[in-house]
C-alpha cells in the first residue's frame, strides 16, 4: 500500500516538474524569437503589409 502511494505521489512530481519545464523552455523560446531581427523585420512587414 505504501509502494502504490509512493508511486503515485512521484507521477504527480513528474507531472508537475514537466509542466515547469515545458513552461520555462517555452516562455524562453519565445523571448528568443522577439529579441530575433528577423522576427521582429517579419512582424513588422506583415503588418505593413495588412493596411
């Protein structure tokens, strides 16, 4: 009873640590992509380009 206990606690960290890093590596990429030039020239051309 223990074990299963154990077990089930620990899938929960998993859980919780993969959604950590999943958030972390994405808010990452995306600061990433907006400090990018060519980001921010393909933003401002596509917004230019709309009106």
């Amino acid at each position: 009873m223990n074990s299963a206990f154990a077990k089930v606690s620990n899938l929960k960290v998993n859980r919780i640590s993969k959604i950590a890093i999943i958030l972390a590596s994405s808010t990452f990429f995306l600061y990433a992509l907006v400090q990018a030039p060519i980001f921010k020239n393909l933003l401002a051309g596509a917004f230019s380009c709309s009106g």
